[in-house]
C-alpha cells in the first residue's frame, strides 16, 4: 500500500485560548509519534491552500462570508460557544481543505492507495449554515463533494467513529442518496443528534449510539452488525473517513473506552469495504482526539493500518 500524509506548518497557527481541547499541541504529538521508524515508508506531502470554491462545494457563499467577516486581525475571536478563530484560523481551514481535496486527487489517480490528511481545525460540526463545536467548514463534506464533481465518484460513504456524532455531515447529506453516512458515537453526548432513528430522508443516514462507559466490545458489535453491513449493500466505489480519535479511553471528553487497537480494527475493516468496492480508495481526516498520548497512539496505529493494508 502506498499512504500519503498531508501536513503543513499553518495548522499550529490556529489559536485557541489556553486550556481549549483543540489545541496546536494535538499535531505536535501526532509528529513526535511519526517519528518513528515504523513511518519510513509514510510519503509526507505539504498541504496546499484550497480554493473558497471548494468552500462552496458544501456551503453557500453566506456561510463563507460570515467566517471571513469573523477573522480577527490579531488575538483570539470567539465564534459561538467553543469556536474560535485565530488570524491564520482561514488559512488553516482552507489549507486543509486543499489537504483533504489533494488526497482524493491522489488515490483517483492511482497516486496512492490511501491517505490521511493531519489538519486543524477538524470539520464534522459544520453544518450547511453554520460553525460550531471547533469546526469552521465541514472538510470531509467537501472532500465528497469534489470527489464526485472532479472525480464522477457516485456512491460515497463516509464513516464517522469520533466521539462526537458529525452533526454537521448528516446536515450536509441528509436527503442525498449519493452519500452513505455512518456514524459511531457517544450518546448523550455533545451536540445532542444521532439517534438511530435519524435516518435521512433517503435512508442514506445509520447512526450507532454508544451508551457511556460503553467499551471495545460494543463499538466492535455496533461497528459490524450497523455499519459494516449497510456499507456491504451500498458498495461504495469511495470511502472516507472523519477519524475522530476521542473515544480513546484517555479522552477527557468523552467515556466510550476504547483502546488504540480498535481503531486499527475499525480501519483494517473499512479498508476491506474499499478493496471490494472501491478500489481500494480510502482518504482519512482527523478529527477530535484530545488526550495527547492517546490521540498519537491510536492515530499512529490507524496510519500504520493504512500503510500495511
């Protein structure tokens, strides 16, 4: 398997106020753990700044305006509850939407079997209309989305397995058939959706609630009997993934328990979906994962999965 990684500097420059969850420090110790020998293989690509038409792809231009009209030219702005922006805060988001878009460009083009795009700040949150719960733009919509206009991708599935429920992706996709959604997270929980009964209008959304305190054995069951099995009748010729790392049994926000190693099994799963369908094309982007030891331990071995197939 071939697995790029995209990563640029600009990432550490979206500032939070000291003590916020998603902090520059969350990619800092992502880079000591791929310092190890085991990423020698690991291609590392510099992300480059995407276009506000990508932006467009999955938000109309008002929702656009209203994050530049936002960017403060020095210290911190608070856009809603835990939502800041930084001055290089839209640079950041829109470099990792290039980042996000990059990789799907690679694996269509048979660059690369799979990649991981280690960008902030993360994106599922973002609903059509609006930012929230850290994220700006919902980089994992836009992903889809350019895969099907650059791409002519037709049957996409995201798989969502932060914490959080991706409230903002469901949003996006809620009556677009094109699209499978399916996520994993803990409920209740922040923001408040993804109860199995919000199924889409086209039935295009699964939800797996977690119950709290919830651990490996149950995300397994809930990941192969919900989400295995309407991926295996979607046949998705993509699959992308929001890797949210915060259901790690270290995350201070979270109580779902699980270890590193189930992220290597969810990945190991996912990608043989892709090798039946999809060509083996999986593009993955971080998402939470607040816990420094735990978020560079289960994101390293999701990573090594991607590189060893």
């Amino acid at each position: 398997m071939t697995t790029f990684l995209y990563e640029n500097p600009v990432f550490l420059e979206h500032k939070v106020p000291e003590g916020h969850p998603e902090r520059p420090d969350r990619l800092r110790a992502l880079n000591l753990a791929l310092d190890h020998p085991n990423f020698a293989e690991l291609k590392r690509v510099e992300a480059s700044k995407g276009s506000e038409d990508l932006v467009l792809l999955a938000h109309p231009e008002q929702h656009l305006r209203s994050i530049v009209r936002e960017i403060p030219e020095e210290d911190i702005n608070q856009l809603e509850a835990d939502t800041y922006a930084s001055p290089q805060s839209l640079v950041a988001a829109l470099t990792a939407i290039g980042g996000a878009a990059a990789a799907v460009d690679a694996v269509f083009a048979g660059d690369a079997d799979n990649a991981f795009v280690a960008a902030r700040p993360p994106g599922h949150h973002a609903e059509k209309n609006k930012a929230m719960g850290f994220c700006f733009f919902n980089t994992v919509a836009i992903a889809a989305r350019h895969a099907q206009k650059a791409h002519g991708a037709e049957r996409i599935a995201i798989v969502d397995w932060d914490v959080h429920h991706g409230n903002g992706t469901q949003d996006i996709f809620w009556d677009d058939p094109s699209v499978l959604f399916c996520s994993t997270h803990q409920m209740p929980l922040y923001p408040g959706t993804g109860a199995k009964d919000e199924t889409g209008i086209k039935h295009n959304i699964v939800n797996a609630p977690l119950s709290p305190n919830s651990g490996s054995e149950h995300f397994r069951d809930a990941f192969r009997t919900r989400i295995l099995n309407a991926l295996d009748d979607f046949r998705p010729d993509f699959v992308l993934i929001s890797a949210g790392f915060d259901a790690h049994h270290r995350d201070p926000l979270a109580q779902i328990n699980l270890m590193a190693e189930d992220f290597d099994w969810a990945t190991g799963r996912l990608m043989e979906i892709a090798g039946r369908s999809a060509g083996n094309r999986v593009v993955s982007l971080l998402e939470g994962g607040y816990d420094l030891q735990g978020l560079a331990e289960s994101a390293g071995m999701h990573i090594l999965r991607l590189m060893r197939g």
